[in-house]
C-alpha cells in the first residue's frame, strides 16, 4: 500500500528503468494474460467446443451408452425424415418461432417507442414488463398452466365476462400450440424492450431535429430515421429471439409435454426423449444438427430480410 | 427524445404539458399492457391464499386469507431443500463465473495477446452456441470425467459427475457471454491507470486484482445478478443430470409437484410458485439498474 503514497518520486526517479525495462515488461504481461485466459479457454474447450464436434461426429453413430456402437454413415438422417415426430417437432418449432419473433418484436419495439415519450413512472412500466423475464420458465409455466385450467382458470373466467364460451386451450388440439406461443410472446417481452429503449435512447436528436425541420411526419421519421438507426439492435434482438425459440422446452414440458397427441411436440423435447428416455444418443445428435442447420437458414433469412429492407 | 416529444422544441406548440388525446391514449395502451404483464402473478398470489373448495369455480380474491397455506405447501415438498440446493448452485455458480470470467475478460481487454483478436472472436462465436446443441455431448463429457463418481483415469466405469453438486455447477458456469460481458466493461477502463501501477512496480497480476478489477465492481455485480438468475431458474440441465431428490433444484422440484394433474393442488402449487420467484422478483427490483445496463451494453455493443 505504501507504494501508491509514493507514486509521484517513484515515476521521475524510474523512468528511464521503465523505458529499458519494456522488453521483459510485455513479456510478463503476455505471460499473466494468457495465465488468465487459461481457466475460460479450458472450460470453453472441455464443455464447449469438444461437445459442438462431438454432436456432428455423434449423428453419424447409432451410439447409445453401450459398449458397442458403429458407424452408420447418414443412417440416422434419412431415418428422421421418415419420423412423424420428428416432422411434427420441426413444424411445431419452425410455426412457434414464425409466429412468435414476429409479434413479440413488433410489440416490444411499440412499447419501447411508447416508453421512450417522457413517460412519467417509467421504472413502474419498465418493472412491469420485465418481471416475466426474470422469472422462471418454470414458474411461468406453472401459473400459465393454472390460468388455462379449463374450469376455474382466470382465462376462460375473464372472457366468461364478456360472454364468450369457456375454451379447453392445452387440451384442445386447436388451440394447444397457439396458448403456448402467447405465453412465450409473453414472457419475452421484456428483454427486447429493455434492448430496444436503450437503442431509441442512442437514436441522433440532430437528424430527428434536421427532418423536423424538413417538415417530416412522424411516420416519416420513424421510418427514415428511427427504423435504420435501430438496424443492428434489430439484428441482435432477431438472432437471440431465433435462438431463443427454437430452445423452447420447459414451457412444453411443464405446460403439455407435447400433448395432445403430439400437438405441441417441439425440437428440444424429441431431442430430450429421442436422448434420455429411448437412449438412442446418435439418432437425437442427428436431430440436434438438423436443429443447427435450421437455426442457421433462419438467421441467415434474418439477415437478408434485414438487408433488402435497409436499401429501400 | 424521439418523434413524439419533439414538436416541442419547435416554438408553433409551447404546451409541452397541455393534455393531449395521444399522450392519454398512450398511457391507456401501457397501463393495459403492464396489467397484462402484472395479472398473472397477482392471481398466483391470490390463489396461494385460497382453499381447495374455493378454486372449484372461478373467483378473484379469496374469501380469507390462509397463510397456512404457505407452510403447508413447504411441507407437501421438500421445498426448503431445494431452496438450498437452489442457492447453492447460484452461489457456486456465479463465484465460479466471477472468478473465471473476469480474469479471461481483463486478458482480452488489457493485455498485448499475440492472437488476442481471434480469441475475442472465439468467445463471441461460442456465445452463440445455444446450451441445447450440446446436450447429448455435454451429458456423455459429464458423465466420463476421468476419477470422479467411480470413473478411472479414463473417465470409464462410473457416473462422473452426474447427480454432483460438480456437475450442476462447473459446466454452465463462465458462460462465453460473461467472458464478453466482463471483457467490454474492462476496455473502457483508460491505460493510463496500469500504467501508472507499472512504474510502481505493481506486477501484472497485481495491477489487475488490486488496480483495474475494484474499478468494475458494478460490472462485476451486473455479471453476478445474471448468472445468479440464469443458476436459479435453470431447469434442462438439473433434470438431465440429477437422479435423486437430495440434489435437485427448485425449478425441478416445482415442476415434479406440478405434474401430477390427478390430484394437483393448486393453491399449494401457487404458494410454492410464489416463494420460487419472489427472490428473482426482489433481486431485479433492488438490481433494475444493473440488469438493464447489462442488457444495453451487450445488446447496443455487441
């Protein structure tokens, strides 16, 4: 501690030192950096990268926690498509993210536009829609599950007062999937909002103000200045809300466990039962690389859809 | 700041504060969306406070108020285990991230790495990795760690680290996304500072724990809030790698209690629900500045 009281001597006096000293100083300190490094680039090794390979050398394999396992080239994939389930989750998957990254990026952005108006208790609203986000799938899902109980659950009590007949919602083959995407929509506004109000916040008051006076529209500015000042938070809230949905899992296993039928069969809930319940590790590997690929074209999509609105 | 506010600024309208139709309808629209937000949780409340008789028909409050409800639903489960077990993995996790993370971070931000460049890439390429991808893998490297769970040294013969407290925390621990987090809050900090410790003759290593790293501390405390919430309301990896009761998390307890449609108590189940998100719910509420920060710098920055 006596070192820092005595900073000021110590640097006149030991400048030149320092100066001749800058070989074996960088040294030292390319040996702590990479000391540093260590533990994450080991972790991320171990847990990471040597599982990402793993899965794609695995989806080759009928490997299933026996000592005997062979190759079986691209046996587990053309076998997939032959899976009612499997077809089903991917539908099930690729329809939830369809409907919903679309609706809940286009209310978060809305509400966000609303709270960035010099709103009075603007912590109460930004509390409001972001306790869902910090709660537990879990937890969501089991109050979900409560509120969609056909006989006394708040959902069929509410619209009763309106008039409208009571609704079986998870047990419905017609409405099971389209109650899980509300309450996914639900549960994920919160971050995006949070993202996109920062954003608004960094929006360029001068080029606002310049189309101001240019006598612009609202509408106009919001989509000349707004819309393309937000393009690369756009990219980020898709990519992660993309990722996001196609995780689905704990919602489904809580709320329906794929049911009725296999009405709300996800991607991640085969997996899981292709994996732990049937053991059959190589056939749900292969699965998880169709989910990769898949991921993959929607982001890219993303991107293209991103970029042709951009040059417009 | 945007479109709607800045008709102020030009002097035709001077009434900032006048009441306007669309500044009401406005906080019409958000009043109703955060009820929206807000009502799923009170009427999970309100029915932990209900008796089996009254949730055969629908109501809003309950006719009493039967505290007892809650106790009883702490003793239908083993709830105070998995509390600690939830807390466990929380605290184990998000020191293992702190420790991890910060380190790797301070690297990438401050130290001359030759390659340094393509190791902040790879991190932020595996923070892209979703967990679900490498389940079936994951699962397999857990359960072969070599002399753990009766495995020899070459990770054969035994369960690893399946159903150990080892398994719950160290794999989803120091997530890349702290490792970038950690990074981008430490290049902020000027050179000038581990400079100035330099000619000190403070070490390297010094510099970071004594000089740069007490100058994070929000940064560290944003870092903790997010993985403490991540390790708390995690459900997947607990239910793939536990097998007995003695270690499984809250997430997973609730869950178990919730499947069993035939003789399902809801109003324990609610009481249950609620204790398992009130600590989440206090935490955002003392740390909102911190999750929105976070939130802003890697969704703006990255």
């Amino acid at each position: 501690m006596s070192t820092t009281l005595e900073r000021p001597a110590l640097a006149t006096s030991r400048k030149g030192e320092v100066a001749k000293d800058k070989g074996t100083l960088t040294r030292s300190q390319v040996r702590t950096g990479w000391t540093l490094l260590a533990p994450a680039l080991l972790h991320s090794g171990i847990f990471i990268v040597i599982p990402v390979i793993a899965v794609l050398a695995l989806s080759l394999t009928d490997y299933s926690f026996g000592d005997t396992w062979s190759w079986v080239g691209f046996g587990n994939y053309t076998e997939l498509f032959r899976d009612v389930d499997f077809l089903a989750s991917l539908w099930h998957t690729v329809l939830y993210a369809l409907v919903v990254i679309p609706i809940s990026m286009a209310i978060s952005l809305a509400v966000a536009i609303g709270l960035n108006q010099k709103i009075r208790g603007i912590g109460f609203f930004r509390t409001a829609f972001y306790i869902p986000t910090v709660t537990a799938t879990v937890a969501v899902a089991t109050i979900w599950l409560w509120i969609y109980n056909p006989g006394s659950g708040l959902a069929n009590g509410f619209l009763s007062l309106f008039g409208f007949a009571p609704n079986r919602w998870l047990a419905d083959p017609g409405t099971a999937l389209g109650s899980l995407m509300v309450v996914g929509i639900w549960q994920g506004l919160g971050t995006k909002i949070i993202i996109y109000l920062a954003a608004l916040q960094g929006v360029s008051r001068d080029l606002l103000e310049s189309a101001d006076i240019d006598g612009a529209s609202r509408w106009q500015k919001f989509r000349n200045v707004t819309l393309p000042a937000l393009g690369p938070v756009q990219f980020f809230v898709l990519i992660t809300s993309i990722v996001g949905t196609f995780q689905v899992f704990d919602l489904v296993y809580v709320m329906t466990r794929g049911g009725p039928g296999s009405e709300t069969r996800v991607l991640v809930l085969d997996i899981y039962q292709n994996a732990f319940q049937d053991l059959k590790l190589g056939y749900a590997s292969a699965e998880t690389v169709i989910m990769m690929i898949v991921i993959a074209v929607f982001i890219g999509v993303g991107r293209l859809l991103q970029r042709a609105d951009t040059n417009d | 700041m945007t479109s709607a506010t800045l008709p102020a600024v030009v002097p035709a309208s001077t009434k900032p504060s006048a009441v306007r139709p669309g500044r009401i309808l406005l906080y019409v629209v958000l009043i109703i969306g955060a009820l929206l937000m807000v009502t799923p949780f009170l009427w999970m409340v309100l029915t932990a406070f209900k008796s089996e008789l009254e949730i055969l028909k629908f109501s809003w409050l309950p006719g009493e108020l039967r505290w007892s409800n809650f106790t009883e639903a702490m003793q239908s489960a083993p709830f105070l285990r998995y509390f600690r077990n939830s807390a466990l993995i929380a605290i184990g996790e998000t020191a293992f991230t702190l420790v991890v993370c910060t380190t790797a971070g301070y690297a990438l931000a401050k130290l001359p790495l030759k390659g340094g460049k393509f190791m902040l890439g790879y991190f932020i390429v595996l923070l892209l990795v979703p967990f679900q991808i490498i389940l079936v893998p994951l699962f397999m490297i857990v359960k072969s760690i070599p002399l753990f769970g009766g495995n020899n040294i070459l990770g054969q013969g035994g369960i690893g680290w399946l159903n150990s407290w080892w398994g719950l925390i160290i794999p989803l621990g120091a997530a890349p996304f702290f490792t970038f987090l950690a990074r981008q809050f430490f290049v902020s900090l000027p050179d000038e500072l581990a400079q100035a410790a330099r000619v000190d003759g403070l070490g390297e290593f010094g510099i970071f724990w004594r000089i740069m790293t007490p100058l994070i501390k929000p940064a560290l405390i944003t870092i903790a809030v997010f993985q403490i919430e991540a390790a708390w309301n995690g459900f997947l990896w607990p239910l793939m790698i536990t097998t007995s009761d003695e270690m499984r998390p809250l997430q997973l307890g609730l869950a178990i209690f919730s499947q069993n449609p035939a003789e399902i108590q809801w109003p324990y189940l609610m009481a249950g629900t609620a204790l398992a998100t009130l600590p989440m719910i206090v935490l955002f509420v003392f740390a909102q500045k911190r999750f929105i920060e976070g939130m802003a710098n890697v969704g703006i920055k990255g």
